[in-house]
C-alpha cells in the first residue's frame, strides 16, 4: 500500500464546477504538499501545509491532521486548470526532507 | 519561474552509455533534491544534498551517483544506461535542510534507445 493515496485518479469537470480532489496518507508528516505538474511535464509548489487551512486565489487546501486526511478545493474551474495535481509528503521520520508523492490526479476542465 | 534552472532539457542517448545532469538551485537555497518520474512508477525521491554534504538516499541506483559543489550547483550522473532509466529528472531546491517549500527546475527529459 502505497504510503499516500489520492482520489479520484481522474476528473473531468465543466467550467464553473467546484472541484475536490482527496489525498490520504499513513505516515508521520512535517508537511503536506500540493503540486501542480502542467502537461509540458513542469511542476509548480501549490500549497504547503501543516495544519489548518490555506487560500490562493480559487485555490483552497485543507489538512485534518488527526485523520491524516487532506483536500484541494478549486472553486469557479477553469479550463487552463487542467493538470495533473500531485498530494506529497514529507515524512516525519526520515532525515532531511524528501517528498512521498502520491499517485496523482488527472484533471480536465472542458469549456 | 521557480529559479531552479536545469540543463539539458531533453537527452537521447544509447543503452549502456553515461550522462550528467546538472542543477542549479534558487539564489540563497542551501539543498538539492533529485527526482525520477517514470510512467510505471510515478514520482521517486532520489537523493538530497545540503550545502555539499549529502543529507538522505531514496530509492537511487547504485549506477547512479550524485554530487553538489562549492558554488551548490548539483549533477546526476546515470551511467550504464538500461531503457528503463527513461524518465524526466527533476531538480528541486529549499532553502534549508528540511520541513519547508521545495521549488522544482523544469526537469530533463531523458530517453534511453
């Protein structure tokens, strides 16, 4: 079992909808990272969170420590907002600070 | 722009050969990281190196090796190349050894024939 799952592994939306993509995961973090990994294959740091909740712009990304559950929100999507977004980790218990990386979720937003 | 830069952007090269992959973290950013993204098995940590000295080991082959110089730039050197080596490469850069935002390079895409 990988050490963090995502759901679902592909989304296909219309313009406008809201949008929740999971990720769980089964280790001690320092913390969570969302990435975005546009189709060019570049890869743009999202959010990075410990605990609570964080806000840019449509973007939204909560983590419930607890549950070691976490959740990207985009509100009002857009079709520039297909990518694939990608749930990471950093480990607590490991030495430096290498990401675990989920699966991650192919998203499409159709006009 | 991450500020990560990478060179070469794509590399096609032969079984059995050797290549070097180079990183040049963000002004001021003291750690490296290299990662594999392959399409059989996802995204990969590989190594980290924090100011020269090597810091953890992931999931790095033995014909791999890495190293980060003076002036923090890093290379990736992958020798005795098999077709399953083709991935894109990433870099990514942090500003300390652990625990904060990494920003990554553009990656390099190598494919082995």
């Amino acid at each position: 079992k990988n050490e963090v799952e995502q759901s679902p592994q592909n989304l296909t939306a219309q313009e406008g909808e809201f949008i929740t993509i999971n990720c769980s995961y089964s280790v001690g973090i320092s913390a969570l990272h969302w990435l975005q990994q546009h189709p060019g294959g570049g890869i743009v740091s999202l959010f990075m969170l410990s605990s609570g909740k964080k806000k840019h712009g449509r973007l939204i990304a909560t983590i419930n420590i607890q549950e070691k559950h976490s959740s990207l929100h985009i509100t009002a999507s857009h079709p520039r907002d297909s990518a694939v977004y990608i749930c990471a980790v950093s480990p607590r218990e490991t030495s430096g600070s290498r990401l675990t990386f989920g699966e991650g979720t192919q998203l499409t937003v159709n006009p | 722009d991450s500020g990560v830069t990478q060179t070469p952007k794509h590399l096609i090269t032969a079984t059995g050969q050797r290549v070097t992959l180079r990183c040049s973290p963000r002004s001021g950013d003291l750690s490296v990281y290299w990662y594999q993204q392959s399409l059989d098995q996802g995204l990969q940590f590989l190594i980290q190196y924090y100011n020269g000295e090597e810091r953890a080991k992931g999931n790095i082959l033995e014909r791999f090796s890495a190293q980060q110089f003076p002036d923090l730039h890093s290379e990736l050197n992958l020798s005795s190349l098999e077709l399953g080596d083709s991935a894109l490469y990433f870099c990514a850069s942090s500003s300390s050894g652990g625990g904060l935002e990494q920003y990554f390079g553009p990656g390099t895409r190598l494919t082995v024939t």
